[in-house]
C-alpha cells in the first residue's frame, strides 16, 4: 500500500517532519495544508510537493488516507475527532486534548472507525526512557516504587513560536496550565513500568512576572499557574513527581529529564549527567555517553528558530536508539527531540499501513494526558487529592505493531 498523507499545520515544528514522511518508502504521497497559504506554499516548494491545501477541512474532504495535526496545542482534541470521523488515520502533536471529555471522544472514535490515532509523544523514544524500559523488563529495577520526570521550559523559550502562531491574540493560548501539556514527563514513567496513574494531589505557582501572560483575563483558561508540581501515585503503588515549570532559571542538556527507583537498581539523571547506580558502590555507571545524541547540522530553513527551541529540534541518534529499523531513506535526514522524530513517523505510517496499534495509541495518549488535567484541577482546589479517570485498554482483536 501507498500511503497518501495530509499535513495540517507548516510552521516550525513542521520543517522537521514534511521531509520525513515526503521520504518514507511507504508514503506515495504528501498533501500540505495550512490557513497560512503562503506558509504552505514555501514548504511545498522545498521538498517538490504538489499540492497545497488551506485548511483542516479541505484536508478532510480529500482523498489522503491519513492527517498528521501539527497545529495549536488547545486545538487537537476536536481536530483528531474531526479527521477521525471524517475516515483518516490521525497522527497528533501533544498534547491529546484539553479535556477529559475530548480524551474519551478520541478513544470512542477510534473504537468506532478501527483507524489508527497516534499521539507524537518524543519521550517514548528518549534515549533515558529507552534504556529504563529495557533494563525494566530485564527486571534489573527490582520493584519501581518512585519516579521523577520533569519537563523544564522556561516561558522565554515560548513567545516567539506563541508569537508566530497566535498573532495579535498570542496571550489567549499562551497561558494554558502547565499541567495541560504533561505528556513529555507523564510518558516516561507510564512507558516504563505500564503502570496507569490512578490519583493525583497538585500544587500550583502564581506566576510573578509581569508580561500579562498568566493572568485570568488573559488566557482561555483563566490560568493564573506558571508551575505546577504533582505527586501521582499509580496503580501498581507506585509514586510519581511530575514538575511542569514554565517560569525556571535553568538550563540543562534536555529540557525534559527523569529518574527512576527500584528495589534493586535506579536510574538518575540531573541538568548534565545520568546514570545507573544499585546497593554496591562499585556498580554506579556513567551513562552520558551512551545516552548522548550526535548533533546534526543546524540549516537555512530553522535560522529563525528560538536556539533554545533549535538545539532540541536538531540532533541525531544515541547508542541505544534501534536505528536499523528505519527505513533507509531516512538516513542524512534530520531526527529532532532527542533521536525521537524518525521512530515516530515511522511508527504512524507503518501502523497506517498495517492496521496495528503504534506504542503511542490513543490508550496509551490517555495515560500521558488525563493525569495533568486531573493535576491542574487538583491545583485549583488547593491540592487535593483526586482520582484519574481509567480509559481501559485496546480491544484484544487489536494487534500491536511489531517493534
């Protein structure tokens, strides 16, 4: 089969996925899409696209089997629905959706229609997430009983993509709850131990700094949280720290980072170091070489990027990243988040093609996504303690991709 696939959304994040899937052996064809036309027509030009289109619906009424959401965050829980209904595979940017009720829609949808939905969550493929789940199954953790993954981004970062994106209204979007974008910390300890986070008790930060971004009249959530910190305890008893913190003068090799406890051996990572450590003094091992990722070069096409924003967006693959398995044509192309774009676009269009489940299916979007929306709910009452909505598992007639 000869995939045909929409993009909806050309801006930044984009460049780095349009050459992925125009490559792609089993991609026949790529359709762009984006009410910027002008946007649109740039992109398509570079990588020898034929046709442009000007909006989600328009992608929805053609003939492509499969739309990949790259656009506002608040905007891809009635997106992914829409394209869903409307008969595509969908893949998505994170996070799934602003709400609980948009989290079930999707999974009702794609039980409905068997379509492959897949959630573009680039810590699944961390090189960190990558070695705990291996040496997890191995059992070398022992019993996992506290986990820590923060995802440190400070607002500065933001503005100009918000900027770009937002226009004149760039503050309404802006301001969502940290807690609303959990899906980079949530993942990497859910993908590890495949525990489901069952309550949740947060506390919020009033943001301080005076560019009116966190304010309730200024955002669509009436936010007034710039941080957020969570403790989540899971269904295997388990218990989770999740820091969402959008104002934080750090910096660090990733803005993303985890650490992990078990019985037996743990995990443990700071802003330039990581590695594994057991009981023996003697058994401590420095990971940062085999976790590092060899940088790319940085192109014309991204010199208007935040530098922040670009050293995440252009580094190639770690030691422990299975690379044999991507297509050839891949290679020399660009692998942004850590070594994540690659696997991710190969995993949609594979389970595209084949009907199977990718990792990242809509059972497994809602255990990355319920939990901060929960979390931020928890922070408005005062961090109390609530309990995380079960979206239950995959029909068992479901095959999984094969790895």
């Amino acid at each position: 089969m000869s995939l045909r696939v929409g993009i909806c959304g050309c801006g930044a994040f984009a460049r780095s996925f349009i050459p992925l899937f125009n490559a792609h052996p089993l991609v026949g064809e790529v359709v762009l899409a984006d009410l910027i036309r002008e946007r649109a027509d740039e992109q398509a030009a570079k990588h020898g696209i034929q046709r442009v289109l000007g909006s989600l619906d328009e992608l929805c009424e053609s003939n492509v089997d499969a739309i990949v959401l790259l656009t506002q965050r608040q905007l891809h829980g009635p997106q992914v629905v829409q394209a869903l209904r409307a008969g595509k595979h969908v893949y998505s940017a994170v996070p799934t959706g602003q709400t609980l009720d948009q989290i079930e829609a999707i999974i009702k949808a794609v039980e409905e229609t068997r379509l492959i939905y897949q959630i573009g969550e680039t810590s699944y493929y961390y090189p960190c997430t990558l070695y705990c789940r291996d040496r997890y199954r191995k059992g070398d953790f022992g019993d996992v009983f506290y986990g820590e993954a923060h995802y440190f981004h400070d607002m500065s970062h933001f503005y100009q993509s918000f900027q770009r994106s937002g226009g004149a209204d760039w503050k309404q979007v802006a301001g969502i709850p940290p807690m609303h974008y959990p899906t980079h910390s949530v993942s990497m300890m859910v993908s590890v131990t495949g525990a489901r986070v069952a309550s949740v008790s947060c506390l919020g930060w009033r943001d301080r700094t005076d560019d009116g971004v966190f304010k309730p009249e200024a955002n669509l959530w009436r936010n007034v949280f710039s941080n957020e910190s969570a403790l989540m305890e899971a269904d295997d008893g388990s218990t989770f720290q999740i820091n969402e913190f959008r104002r934080v003068g750090w910096r660090g090799k990733s803005s993303v980072q985890m650490s992990l406890y078990g019985t037996e051996g743990c995990y443990e990572e700071n802003a330039d170091s990581q590695l594994w450590c057991t009981i023996e003094p003697n058994e401590m091992e420095r990971l940062d070489e085999l976790l590092a990722c060899r940088k790319l070069p940085i192109s014309e096409a991204q010199a208007d990027v935040n530098s922040v924003v670009l050293q995440e967006f252009h580094c190639g693959a770690s030691r422990v990243h299975p690379v044999e398995r991507l297509p050839r044509e891949f290679v020399g192309l660009g692998n942004g988040h850590l070594g994540s774009h690659q696997f991710l676009a190969d995993d949609f269009v594979r389970a595209a093609v084949t009907n199977h489940l990718p990792p990242n299916h809509a059972w497994a979007a809602a255990r990355y996504c319920a939990p901060g929306l929960v979390a931020h709910q928890s922070s408005e009452q005062g961090g109390a303690r609530l309990e995380v909505p079960d979206f239950g598992n995959p029909p068992e007639d479901w095959p999984l991709l094969a790895p």
